[in-house]
C-alpha cells in the first residue's frame, strides 16, 4: 500500500493526541473515530503486508498540536520508520520538486487507488487511472529521503518541537 501524504499525516501513523486534533473541527463521535483509526494501526505490524509512506516536510511538520505532541508524533514516525515491512520517506522543503503535490492519494494495489478531498474520498478501479497514480507515486518517491536519512530529519524537527514547547 503507497500513501502520498503532502498535506497530513495519517491516521495509520497518529497519536493519540494527534488524532483527536485533527478531528477537533469535524461532527461526529470522536473517541469512536480515535479508536478505529488506532485498531487499524495494528496493520502496521503484520508482516505480510508493505507499506510506503511519502510525505512532504510540510505535512510532517504542519503544527496540527502544541509542540510538545508534535515532538511525540515526530517520534512515532522515527520508530515506525524502523519496522521491516515499512518505507517512510520524507521530500525536504529544500528539494527541488519540479511539479506540484495537489493532494492525498493512496495506491492500494494494481486495481485500487483513492484520493481525499474535503468532500470525501474518489475511488478509481480504471486502470488507467490507477497507473496514472502508480506513475505520480514513484514520481514523488523519487524526491524523498528513507531510512536514516529520513530519521535524521525527523529527529531535527523533534527537537525544534521540544525547544518550541519549553
């Protein structure tokens, strides 16, 4: 599974308290909301599957919690970086992208994409459509740092959350 992330991070790699804020504006059952999104993060660790994650500095870094939160979500995303079955890649804001990021989209296999909007999420089944999103990953895959690169980055902007929140 390949999630491009240029705006937020998502709910498989939140916290908590990271979750609970970026539900804060919405109606709806938030403690049940919470809940699902963290059952469904055991996925995460069932080896059989793989997963992708390439997200901007500006999704990593959008200060979604007071600083404090954001250095334990930092963290998250540092320590699941390391299990075997995941790639976590971030795109520097000083790299040179030469095409934009307009939106979230996820590639589930050769035969599901989706993309998010405010007004909900698209599912393409046209596989077309599903390798035109295959072909935009690898894209910005190619403009992100992994492995201790990406930890590296991760821990610097932990530590900016830290100084920010004394």
């Amino acid at each position: 599974i390949r999630f491009f992330l240029p705006l937020m991070i998502t709910g498989l790699l939140q916290t908590p308290e990271y979750a609970r804020a970026s539900l804060a504006n919405f109606p709806g059952d938030h403690p049940q909301a919470i809940a699902r999104r963290l059952d469904r993060q055991a996925n995460l660790y069932n080896g059989a599957k793989r997963f992708t994650f390439v997200l901007t500095e500006a999704a990593v870094r959008w200060q979604l919690c007071e600083p404090r939160v954001m250095a334990v979500q930092m963290g998250r995303l540092a320590s699941l970086s390391q299990l075997p079955n995941i790639r976590l890649g971030v795109i520097p804001l000083d790299r040179f992208v030469p095409d934009g990021a307009l939106n979230t989209f996820t590639v589930y296999d050769e035969r599901l994409a989706t993309a998010e909007t405010f007004g909900g999420v698209i599912m393409m089944r046209d596989p077309r459509d599903v390798g035109y999103h295959l072909q935009l990953f690898e894209f910005f895959e190619r403009y992100a740092v992994f492995e201790e690169s990406a930890r590296t980055l991760l821990n610097s902007y932990t530590q900016a959350f830290r100084s920010a929140a004394l």
